[in-house]
C-alpha cells in the first residue's frame, strides 16, 4: 500500500513554523492513522513508533530518540494559522497543532493527539484535498523544502501557481520576520535551496519565476511538471540505499575543525541549518558534527559535508 497522506488544502496554505522533525513526526502521526484504521478524532491517541522514523527518513537510532523527545517538547507550543469561510466574511482562526503529546522512553514512542481544529482539516473529504506519497519528501532535509513541495502540490491539476505575495509566501513556507531579510540571502539560503530539493528528490519539477514593481521584487510564481515514472523512482530514492558520501572524508584535525566551522557557518546552502544567535554558537555546533558526523542526523551531516568539499578548499587539498 501506498504511504499517502491526505492533509486539506487549507492546512497546507496555512501560515506556521515547524523544524524539519516536528513536520515529520505530524506526517507520520496522519500515515498511522490510515494504516491503523483508527482515523483522527480529538480524544484517542496516535502512536508514533521511533522505528517508523528511523527506517522512513534514514536516521542513526540515537539521533532519532533525542529529536523526537526534543519534537515533543516544541511540538505542544506551535501553533498555525488558517482561514474559513463564514456567512459573511472569512474567520482567521489561529489553532495549536495538538492538545497533548508525550513521549515514552521504555518503547521509544511518541503518543500524540491532535487539535480540535485540526482534525476536520485532515480527515474532511469532500473538500479539495492533496494527496501525497511520503517517499516524496524523504529525503528532503530542508523544512522548506518539504514546505514548497506541500505548496506546489496544492495546483498539481494545473501545474502553476498564482503569484504569491513575498509577506505571504514567507509565511507559508516557514520564514520568520526577523530571518533571512535581504533578497539575496532568502533567495540563496531558503527559494533556491528549497527548489534544488524538491527538483532533486520528489516526483515533480520545478521553476519560479519573481515579479517586481519597479525594482522590487514583491512575490513569486511557480510552474512544475511530474516526473516520469523513472525519473521520479531515481528522485525518491531513501537515505538508506543512497551513497553514503562520509566514508570518503578523511578525518579532520582540530585546527582544521576550527577553521572549517567557521567557513561553513557563513555559507548560504546551509543557513537554514541555523537556529542560533550568532556565528560562533552556530560554528561550535557544525565542529561538533565535523568532529563527530556519526553522532548526527545522517542528512544533516552529509550537507554539512558536502559544503565542505564542494565550497571551500578542503576539497581540493584533501579529497
């Protein structure tokens, strides 16, 4: 059986700030309710296996307990925005995600149950809806990525979207007002990067293009078009059978780690790795990861790797 999630096109348009885990684990939360047969209400508990997360996205077991069990930490205080219409006008209603969640040590599991609010825009069928496989956004290690690709998938009949406002667009995919500010660095560090996966990695193509008054740019428009069936299997091939580019790398020294670190924390591809306040916090984080790739999420590392030798000169001494 397909691993199909049906999430509303209202949930999908909604405006909200999940990490890449947090989203994960909510798609995995819908994929066990449809598997189980138990569906979503507002009162019974959905079970979330750290297996199902190991195994779906290719993640070292250790990597996977701790960012579950900080998910469910974070996961309780998120909140999302959405529109509904009424009689006269539209309601703007802001909603949490879930009404609980935990997390059970003895049998890594994570037990949530959703927001009232929420309910009715997962399992409501007779409105417009989109249904996606979950090996579709696998391999994706961008937040926005999985973001756009949710976005575009919403016109898939007509594969196009209208121009979306940049105030808007930003909201929707994640980006909060105070991040990524000038043009140049939202473009290269989430619009470009987002892309990049979702052309490589899922089952659609994609191109923007950017509309302006005067010289300002004010909003952007998408075309896509599916994969063939080929391309697509290739696209969406799972952490778990990809090339592991790591054991290529040689070891770095603590000299190196120093000077590296602080090379990466300022390129653009990686930016959105970064939730810290400044360059050094988010440099000491990515030595930790140099120092010791084996101790992080597998896609994390290897981006941080691929950086490494493809943008800055440690490829070309040492690899």
């Amino acid at each position: 059986m397909s691993d199909l999630i049906v999430k509303d096109n209202a949930l999908m348009n909604a405006s909200y700030n999940l990490d890449l885990v947090e989203q994960r684990l909510i798609l995995l939360a819908i994929l066990e309710a449809r598997e189980s047969g138990k569906g979503i209400n507002a009162n019974d508990p959905l079970t979330v296996h750290a297996e199902s997360y190991i195994n779906q996205f290719g993640v070292a077991r250790q990597t996977a307990y701790q960012a579950l069990k900080d998910a469910c930490k974070d996961l309780f205080a998120r909140q999302f925005s959405y529109q509904e219409k009424r009689e006269r006008g539209r309601a703007n209603i802001t909603s949490r995600w879930v009404s609980q969640i935990a997390y059970i040590d003895e049998t890594a599991t994570v037990e949530v149950i959703f927001a009232p609010a929420v309910v009715p825009l997962i399992t409501r069928l007779e409105k417009q809806f989109s249904k996606y496989d979950i090996e579709q956004i696998s391999s994706l290690s961008s937040a926005y990525a999985v973001r756009l690709y949710e976005l575009l998938i919403c016109w898939r009949t007509t594969g196009k979207t209208p121009v979306i406002d940049l105030t808007e667009f930003r909201k929707r995919i994640g980006v909060l007002d105070t991040e990524y500010q000038r043009m140049d660095v939202f473009k290269r560090g989430v619009l470009e990067l987002a892309l990049k996966q979702v052309n490589e990695h899922t089952d659609i193509t994609a191109t923007y293009e950017q509309h302006k008054k005067g010289r300002v740019i004010t909003g952007f428009s998408f075309k896509f078009k599916q994969k063939k069936p080929k391309q697509a299997e290739i696209a969406t091939e799972t952490p778990k059978t990809a090339t592991n580019d790591l054991d290529t790398i040689k070891p770095l020294t603590e000299p190196q780690i120093a000077k590296y670190s602080m090379i990466l924390c300022k390129l653009g591809s990686i930016s959105d790795l970064s939730n810290f306040p400044d360059y050094p916090t988010f440099a000491n984080w990515i030595g930790n990861i140099l120092r010791s790739p084996e101790k992080a999420d597998e896609q994390t590392a290897k981006r941080i790797f691929t950086a490494l030798k493809t943008e800055t000169d440690y490829g070309k001494k040492n690899v």
